[in-house]
C-alpha cells in the first residue's frame, strides 16, 4: 500500500538559496522534473500554478495549468509550504494535498539538504503517481525522479532530461 505522507530526502552540492530558486522560479522548474513553468505569488494566501510546457501541450487535452495550489507559509530560503492540486486529467481530479520544501545546510560543507513532505491524504490516487508506482506506463518517477533531476541540474548546470 502505498503511504499517504510521502518523505522525500535529497543532498545537493549547492546554497539553500540556489534551491528556494530552482524550486521556485520559472526558468528553473521548465529544466527539471517534467518541465512545466512554476508560477508563485510567495506569501501565505499566494497563487501557485504550474503551467504546460510547450512538450506537454503536445499531448491532446492537457491543460494550460497542469497543477494549482495556494502558498500557506513562505519563509526563504527555508521552508515553502503550499496546497497542490493535479489537474492533468479533467476525469480523475482529486482534493488538495500539501506540500512541503525544507531546505537546510547539512553538516558537509557546501551541502543543502532538501526535504520534501507530501501529505497526499486527500489523493490517494496521485499518491500511487507521485510515488513512481506509474513509471512502466510512461507517467514518470514522480518525486524521484523531480528531485534527481533538479540534483544533477544544480550541480552539472545540464538537465538530466531534455525536454526540447
């Protein structure tokens, strides 16, 4: 079964900063994970959206914004926390989930550690997707693989997918 509070741990060769950035900014977020553009209003009550990269337009009924949400805490370059809504697929649409990103020097010089938490308690569906449990059928590694790819796009300055 899979678990409805997923944890997600990651050691990065960069500056909390330069994370709260990737994670944060459009410029970033369309070079890592799927590729969609990040789009963040940073203060409790803010909009959050990631909209559709021009590859993922591609595919027949995508919509414009693939997932929505709301900032609930912002304090950079440490913690973000937020709602997350998938809306990839208009048929299976399920409650808001909450995220969140703790960013934190580790005790290895120049290492960040980045932490992930997502209570998926309102989607156990996305949980099964964002768990990996999906990858055979082409859906992706869900955290893993997001987290992987902004690793090596932080310390190698190259995607670890390339989208275009």
């Amino acid at each position: 079964m899979t678990e409805l509070v997923q944890i997600y741990a990651v050691y990065i060769k960069a500056t909390p900063e330069a994370i709260w950035e990737a994670v944060t900014k459009p410029e970033w977020s369309e070079r890592y994970g799927y590729g969609g553009h990040v789009h963040y209003d940073l203060r409790p009550g803010g909009k959050y959206e990631s909209r559709a990269s021009d590859d993922m337009k591609a595919h027949p009924g995508v919509p414009d914004v693939v997932v929505d949400g709301e900032v609930l805490e912002c304090d950079p370059p440490k913690k973000l926390v937020q709602t997350w809504r998938m809306l990839m697929d208009p048929d299976n649409i399920e409650g808001f989930t909450t995220l969140t990103y703790d960013i934190a020097p580790s005790s290895r010089p120049g290492v960040t550690k980045l932490t992930v938490t997502h209570d998926l308690s309102n989607a156990p569906q996305m949980a099964r997707m964002v768990a990996g449990e999906h990858e055979p059928e082409g859906a992706g590694g869900g955290w893993n693989e997001v987290l992987s790819g902004l690793k090596t796009l932080l310390e190698t300055g190259e995607p670890m997918v390339n989208w275009g």
